[in-house]
C-alpha cells in the first residue's frame, strides 16, 4: 500500500480549524481525504455516524484501545475519548489520497511523531483568549460551563504551539485560508 502524506490541523476549539480544512477538502488538487475521527461523546445536532465522527461508547472505545487499533487516541474530558483509527489511515491511502486530519493538539503531536518526514503539523491559533470566547458562545452548542472549561483547556493548547511545524492566526480568515492552503500545496505538491 503506497502511503500518502498527513496534513495535522490542530487548535483550541473556535480557532477556525476546522473551516479551514473544509475549505482545503475542496482543492482537488491537492488530492486530500478527511481522517474521520472516533469518539465517545454523544452526536451534536445533525452529525452522521461515518461521515461526522465514528461514534462509539466508552466501553467500545477501551475496547478498540487495549487490541492497539488508534494511530493516536486521547481522553479529552473526562470518559470523553477522541482518536484516530488506523484503519481510516489505511483506508485513505488506498484510495491514493493524503490524509488531512482536524484533531486536538495531543493527538496532533503524537502523529507527527510517529511519522516525523510525512507529517505537516499545522496550529492555528485564535487572535486572543477573550475572542476564542465570544466564537465559542456564537457556536450555541454548548452550555456555559463547557465553554468554560474549553477556554481553560485553550491556555494549555496555547503553549504547546511551538511544537508544530507552522503556527498560523486566525485573526482574518482570508488570509488564514491563503495561508494554509499554501502550506499544505507546497507539501503535497513539492514540484509544482
């Protein structure tokens, strides 16, 4: 199986990431494919089992974990697991296309360590804590204290921004959006 490039977005929650990737997803030439992560927490809204997040219980989950089937795996709350499947990895790369993930900052690191030379491993960070705030409540999807505890969690993400390979802002997404996809062209196309 030929493998492909991995694209890692990672960011507090309400940097922008994950409009980011969406807008990348679009550029056929870049021929990306979204990792569709695991979890355990409960589907928001309209979210779609194998399409949205690959919805599992806890107990699924630890189960998945001890047999060593997550390219990385993470409790992000507590009895709140996210990972990455291998077989998504897999599955991706068969179809000839590079992997672009959107996965929180642990899970971020831990694949471009296991795959230091194939691995762009973007952070996008929020213009400030307070504004990281005010895109979060916008969301009305979470209560106050969820939000509460994402803005506390952010500060941490924060510090771990050094460890990737490119940090770009959001602060206009535009030019976050620019950004990016030159980033990720200039990877996956290096000769172009």
């Amino acid at each position: 199986m030929s493998q492909g490039k991995l694209i890692v977005f990672s960011a507090p929650s309400g940097s922008g990431k994950t409009t980011i990737v969406k807008h990348l997803l679009k550029q056929p030439e870049l021929n990306l494919e979204f990792s569709i992560s695991a979890t355990s927490r409960n589907k928001r809204g309209e979210e779609v089992n194998g399409k949205d997040y690959y919805f599992l219980s806890a107990k699924e989950f630890i189960s998945k974990i001890k047999t060593d089937e997550f390219l990385e795996w993470e409790e992000v709350y507590r009895d709140n697991f996210y990972g990455t499947l291998k077989t998504e990895v897999e599955r991706i790369w068969a179809l000839g296309k590079h992997v672009i993930f959107d996965i929180d900052v642990s899970g971020g690191l831990r694949i471009k360590r296991k795959f230091p030379e194939q691995t762009l491993a973007i952070f996008v960070k929020p213009p400030s804590i307070d504004e990281l705030k005010i895109r979060l409540k916008k969301r009305k999807t979470e209560s106050d204290d969820k939000i509460n505890m994402r803005v506390a969690k952010a500060s941490a993400e924060l510090a771990t921004a050094p460890l990737f390979d490119v940090i770009i802002e959001n602060d206009s997404l535009d030019k976050a959006l620019d950004e990016a996809y030159t980033l990720v062209n200039n990877f996956v196309n290096p000769n172009s």
